[in-house]
C-alpha cells in the first residue's frame, strides 16, 4: 500500500513539474519573440544609421568614392548652443561641415555652379540647426543634426538629393 501511495505521489509531481515547465516554455518563448524583435528593430535602424549615401523609397543608395565630391565651408563655425535649463555658462561649438555630392547625379550639372554662393544660406542651415540643441544635446546627437541639416538643404534645392551627405569634422564643445 505505502510502495502505491509513494507512486501516484510521485506521478502526480510529475504531472505537476511537466504543466509546470510548459507554462515557463510558454513564458520564455513569448519573452524570447519580443525580445528578437526589439533586437532585429535596432539592427535595422543601425544599419540605416550607418549607410552613406541618399534614400530614395526608403532604400540607401551607395555613391561610389570616384563619384563624391565635397564642398566644405572654409572656415570653422562657431555657434550658440541652447541655454541647458539650470546652468548659467553660455555653451558653443566649433564645428568644420562638409558636404558630400554626388557627381552623376541628375541635378549636379544645373546646381553645382551655385554652391560656393550659397555658403551664407548653409551656415544660416547649420546654425538654425545647432542652435535648437542643448550642449548634451548635441554631443549626442550629432547623427539628428545632420539628417535635419540635410533634409534643410535639400529642401532648399526642391527635394533634390544630389547633396547626400553631411559631415563634420574638428568638432569642439564648450
């Protein structure tokens, strides 16, 4: 009786440690789908983050090296940044910007001649644009700045694309 009693105790554990396990089964897979997909979401905004090149439909376009030409403007700026709240410094940064262009675009023939003279209307752009960010900010959010400060100057030339790239070099906060 007692060897009886000692095996369907031992089958009902079972039976429990088995509902038991698939209900954690259950529980980490679901938790193990979410997670996958947060993960696939940021490798996907990574990659897209660390393409060159302009999107046309969503899709990046690479410009090969023998294709890019750069327009930098001459010299260092140097711009306000936004008060952060509770600190009393003024901050600034000096920052060199450089455009990539793409050679073999459509509109580089009819826009190409007019950049040097638009070198004000850019600074205007880059300064606009540094100007709306806090020290921390910016620091932090340099890849924002130049997606706004492209999406700004492409705008100014109707949506053209020709300009795909920003860039900046010898960058300095204060």
């Amino acid at each position: 009786m007692k060897k009886n009693l000692l095996s369907i105790l031992i089958l009902g554990l079972t039976f429990i440690n088995i509902i038991i396990s698939g209900i954690t089964m259950f529980m980490v897979v679901t938790t193990n789908q979410k997670t996958a997909k947060v993960v696939t979401d940021v490798a996907n905004a990574i990659s897209i983050d660390l393409g060159t090149g302009s999107s046309e439909g969503g899709a990046v376009t690479t410009v090969p090296i023998e294709d890019i030409q750069t327009y930098s403007i001459p010299d260092k700026m140097t711009i306000a940044l936004k008060p952060t709240p509770g600190d009393d410094d003024g901050h600034f940064c000096m920052v060199s910007v450089f455009f990539s262009i793409n050679t073999k675009h459509k509109d580089y023939k009819k826009y190409s001649a007019t950049i040097a003279e638009k070198e004000n209307l850019f600074r205007s752009i880059v300064n606009d644009v540094f100007s709306k960010y806090t020290v921390d900010e910016a620091r932090v959010s340099q890849d924002e700045i130049k997606k706004e400060i492209l999406k700004q100057v492409q705008d100014k030339y109707s949506g053209s694309d020709f300009i795909f790239e920003v860039s900046f070099s010898d960058i300095v906060f204060q």
